[in-house]
C-alpha cells in the first residue's frame, strides 16, 4: 500500500509533487475508501485529493467523517456515470456538487 499511494498521487506537474502524497498519507482512511473501484482511476484519486488540499475549510473538521460520505455520494453516481472516464475538472464539479452537504457534516 506504501508503494501504491506513493506512485499514484506523485503528481511532478505541481509546484510540490508530493502534495497529494502527504494528503493521501495524512488519513487512514483513505487507504479503506479511495483504493475501492473509484480509487482504481489515478485520474479519480488525484481529483480527490485535488479537491481536499483546495478547500482546506471544508475539510478542517470532522474530515473523515466528510470524506467518508463524500465517497458513499460519488459510489452512489458511479451507479450511473463512468466516473473514471471523466476529465479531472469534470470530475471535482461533480465532488463540488456535495460541498453543501459536506459542509453539514458534523460527526
């Protein structure tokens, strides 16, 4: 798993090319729900983790929990999008999507 979180959020385009890396690794329970059948999609993951480092207020409480039900919405719009086929962009519109509810999430 190490291995695997390492080389998957490696992004040499950005200024700091283990941004992602420390994100991924800064929450166990992103090794439990990103690796699921969305997390597969290199594509997918980066856009998570993309998405959390950007919107640092959204995730400074109660993360896990807000990143958990972020995951159950995006599996549930799995049943009718091919979410890894998306572009990135499209991809975190759709995260954005439930940043109201996210935001409600206070346990």
């Amino acid at each position: 798993m190490l291995w695997w979180g390492a080389f998957t959020t490696y992004s040499p385009e950005r200024d700091d090319p283990f941004e992602l890396t420390r994100e991924f690794f800064s929450m166990q329970d992103y090794t439990r729900t990103i690796f699921g059948s969305l997390g597969r999609s290199d594509k997918f993951s980066r856009a998570l983790l993309e998405y959390v480092v950007e919107n640092p207020d959204l995730f400074s409480a109660h993360k896990e929990a807000r990143i958990r039900f972020l995951m159950r919405r995006l599996n549930y719009a799995g049943g009718y999008k091919i979410i890894p086929n998306l572009s990135m962009p499209d991809i975190k519109k759709l995260i954005d999507h439930y940043k109201d509810a996210v935001g409600d999430i206070n346990s």
